[in-house]
C-alpha cells in the first residue's frame, strides 16, 4: 500500500451543511479526504462526486452509526486502509435535540453524549497513532452553548461541554506530536425546521456583527487551525461573531 501523496483528513458528518462546508474546504486546500455520513446517503454521494470530478480518488466514503462503538476504530482503519496515511479528523457531527427539564429519558442523555463527545473522543484514540506519525491535529466542533446554556436542551450543552474539556484533555495527552483545538459556532446556521424569527432576530441583535456567519467561514477555520495554527493547542476557537461578549 502505498500511502497518498496529499495530507487525508477524516471528518465526521460530512454530508450535509457544515460538514460538507468543512469537506469542500478541505479538498480545495488539498486534502485527500475520508467523509463519514450515518443516514444522508444521497448528499454525500452528491458531494463525493463534486469532489471527484474535481480530483479522482481523493474521496472514501464511510457510513456508520457513531454511536455503535465498534464502527469507530472501524472508520479509522478504513482510512488508512486506503490512503496510507492520517493527518487530520475533524469531529463535527453532531445530535441536537431539546430535553426540556422533568421530561429527560436515559435513552436521550446516551444519544445526546454518545455523538457530542464519546464518539469524538474515542474516535480520537484510534487515529492517535496515525496522527502522531504524521504530526497531525484534531479539530472538534463545540458550540458557544458548551459555555452558556440554553434553555431547554441541557442534555446537549453539557455533552457539548464534555467535548470541550476532551478537547483541552486530549491536546495536554497527545502533544507534542498531535495538536487539538476545538471551534464552537455561534449562529452560523439555524436549525432545521427552526421559525422562530422573532427570536432569531434577538439573537443577531445580541450580536456585535450583526450577522449571522457562514459555514464557509468555518471551514476557512478548521483548515487554518489543521494547518496553519502550528503553535495552537488545547484552544477552543469562539467564531460567534462576538455574541458572548454580551450579556
């Protein structure tokens, strides 16, 4: 086997908004690229034919359940398997759910922490290895509500917050040869089936920018941070517009 010539980064819930975003950035910066989607099939084989008509055999696509344990170390073994090499992952998928306080299930809490922060942290063990022989990084996306929380989805912002202390954990642990740093959005894109303009204006108005960002923009970030951020670690990167500078 030989291994691919361009830096590989595995990214996780790549099919869809940011992930997407985070893969096309990523491809144009020259990355090889191994996309993990569990249930967006038709987008992703939409992406990976945009990215290979662009560069033949710079895309694998991987569909897995995170939250099954073993397709984890799964993932990482694949890519390897085809390209040689791993020298970035990028956690970006994410559940989001409201647990409105009385009414939180178990099996809610499980899902919410299982994609939030197990599967990026063991998802970072496997690929430890390889990122350290190729003095790579970690990149996690958080969210501003890791910091602050919001009414009503509890269970979200603390899985949110554990990612954000793995990411501190985990850049103490694997350095010097592995860099880890973690984004956390603001408002960037709403959530899907989300009509609350009144309160999306409340939002933007608390907002210094007073807009809402791109997924270009943060895409532009996670492949600064991946490779441009080499005295960087143990950071999480606030691309909020300045939105928690309010009160």
């Amino acid at each position: 086997m030989n291994a691919s010539p361009r830096p590989v980064a595995l990214v996780t819930g790549a099919a869809r908004r940011l992930g997407a975003a985070i893969a096309r950035g990523l491809h144009a910066a020259g990355y090889d690229l191994a996309l993990h989607y569990r249930s967006s099939a038709d987008e992703m084989q939409a992406l990976a034919g945009e990215l290979e008509g662009q560069r033949g055999g710079s895309v694998l696509t991987l569909q897995a359940d995170l939250a099954q344990f073993d397709r984890l170390p799964e993932l990482v073994a694949k890519t390897i398997g085809r390209f040689g090499r791993l020298d970035a992952l990028v956690n970006n998928a994410s559940g989001f759910q409201p647990t409105p306080l009385g009414s939180v299930t178990p099996a809610q809490w499980d899902a919410l922490f299982a994609s939030n922060a197990r599967a990026p942290f063991f998802l970072a063990q496997a690929a430890a290895p390889h990122l350290a022989a190729a003095q790579g990084a970690i990149v996690n996306l958080v969210d501003v509500y890791a910091q602050r929380p919001l009414r009503g989805y509890s269970a979200y912002c603390m899985a949110k917050a554990a990612l954000a202390m793995a990411t501190k954990s985990l850049a103490l642990e694997l350095a010097p040869e592995v860099r880890v740093n973690a984004i956390a959005p603001g408002a960037i894109l709403w959530a899907e089936g989300d009509d609350g303009e009144q309160r999306k204006a409340a939002m933007l108005a608390r907002t210094p920018l007073a807009r809402t960002g791109t997924p270009e923009e943060v895409a532009e970030a996670v492949r600064w941070l991946l490779r441009d951020a080499t005295y960087c670690t143990g950071q999480v990167l606030r691309l909020d517009g300045g939105r928690l500078l309010e009160d």
